[in-house]
C-alpha cells in the first residue's frame, strides 16, 4: 500500500514515528505551519520555526527516505495578536522561495474572532500575490460550520486565486458539502479524541464522493495518531472497498492536488 500523509506536524513527533510512517507505504509527508502547544512570544520563535520547517524538518524526514514539504503562515490560533501577526507575515515571503514550500497554510480561523478574520484576510492576499496554493484550517465543535462559511466567504472575494488550488481542512458531516460547493477541495482528520474516525471519514466519502478530497491524522503534539491515515485503509477493506479506492483516496488525490506546486516531486 502506498500513501501520501498530507497534514502532520512532524517537528512533534519522533524518529519511531517516521519509521512505522515508511514502513506502513508512507511517500511523502506535509507540514502545515501551526500552533506549537504554546504561543511563541515573538516574531523571532516564528522565523525559527519556519526555518525548523523549511531546512531541518526535510532533513530529519530525509533520514528515512521520506520527502517532507511544507506550508507557511502564523496559525489563526496565535493570529489574535494583530500587532504579532504583522510581523510574521513580513518575514514569510524571505521563506516562500524555499524548495519544500507548497504554499500558505494553515490559515483560517479558531475562534472566528474580528482579529483573526483580518489576518485570514491578510494571507489570501499574500497567498495571491505570491501565486501560492492555500491549506485552510477550519475551527472546532460549534464555532465550524459558522466559521466554515466566513472562510468560504473570504477566499471568494479573490477570485484570481483557482478554487482548484485550496484545500479546507478539517472537514465535518456538516461542513463537507460547502466546501464541495464551492469548488475547494476538502481535507477529512482522522483524530482519537476529536474530529472523525476512520468510520465516520469513510461514511462521508460514500456519501459525498471521492473527487477532490484527502483524509490526514494532522498528528501533532498532542494525543493523535501518525498511523490514523494506514489505519483507515484497513477500515475501508473492511467495508469491502476495493484497492483502486484507497488508493484514490490515499495517494492519488494527495497527489494530484499536491502536484500544483512546482515544488511537488511528483512521486
Ligand atoms: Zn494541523
């Protein structure tokens, strides 16, 4: 089995982790920028982590021979701080040129406040002005659909931007089909405590359709699972699902969006 695990925060996770992620058919493994358990106190822990991500997170990867890419922003959770915030979108594009950047994510919103909304509204543009693709987070529990739609709403305003080349994360029963609607592809997380099961990701795809969608463990370095993404295929089987569709899901959609970078290897 081949797959590509297309939203973990491998600078939480260890050498083991990258090692069973191999061993299970893992062939590529993205990193979107994000929250690192605690918010940073300044513009200069950002420019070291986005350096974490850029030039030492490919090599550690590198070490079990999975390439490692990743995407840049301040993550809407720390975007409250406006003044912060300001800051780290100037130093981003010194990062954008770097060979493993796929684009600007994950932006969006977690508590669908007015100060993370401007700065949601300050990446799209910087993500338009730099002809980079889009990974959006979306919030949790109550605040997602409300906030599912402010982020839809959002990146409709910059039509110049290829709905094609945005992929909103986190997707739930509730919220799968405004994404799908307007035209985005839409990210399924498989998490222990939270978000969806590897039952309830396969429900969705049955009823919502395989096309323009990926499932991820956005494993992090709190309580998930780096395997959640292997894990499912074996769920899927056990529905009866056959091989070409988990391998539609797992790899070759992960793929084909993915390879609308010029910075996608394709694999
Ligand atoms: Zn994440």
């Amino acid at each position: 089995m081949r797959y590509i695990e297309p939203h973990a925060h491998m600078v939480s996770r260890t050498t083991d982790d990258y090692e069973r992620m191999v061993t299970s058919g893992c062939q590529a493994v993205i990193e979107p920028a994000f929250w690192a358990g605690f918010d940073r106190s300044s513009a200069q822990g950002f420019y070291d982590y986005l350096r974490q991500i850029t030039e030492y997170e490919p090599r550690r990867a590198a070490k079990y021979l999975l390439p490692h890419y990743c995407w840049l922003c301040i993550n809407p959770k720390e975007s409250e701080d406006t003044v912060l915030a300001d800051e780290v979108l100037s130093i981003i594009p010194e990062f954008i040129g770097k060979p493993n950047v796929l684009g600007i994510g994950e932006i969006g919103l977690n508590k669908n406040s007015k100060n993370e909304l401007a700065v949601l509204e300050k990446h799209i543009q910087l993500a338009a002005d730099h002809d980079q693709m889009v990974l959006v987070h979306t919030p949790h529990l109550e605040d997602k659909r409300k906030g599912t739609k402010l982020i839809v709403d959002a990146l409709k305003n910059h039509p110049e931007i290829d709905p094609a080349k945005i992929i909103i994360d986190h997707v739930e029963e509730h919220t799968v089909g405004i994404v799908k609607d307007a035209g985005f592809w839409a990210g399924i997380t498989l998490y222990p405590e939270s978000k969806c099961t590897s039952a309830r990701a396969t429900d969705i795809l049955e009823i919502y359709g395989t096309e323009q969608i990926w499932i991820n463990s956005a494993c992090d370095w709190g309580h998930s699972n780096p395997l959640a993404v292997p894990q499912t295929a074996l769920h899927m089987r056990r529905r009866g699902h056959d091989q070409e569709f988990i391998d539609k899901i797992l790899f070759k959609n992960p793929h084909d969006f993915l390879s609308q970078s010029p910075n996608f290897k394709a694999l």
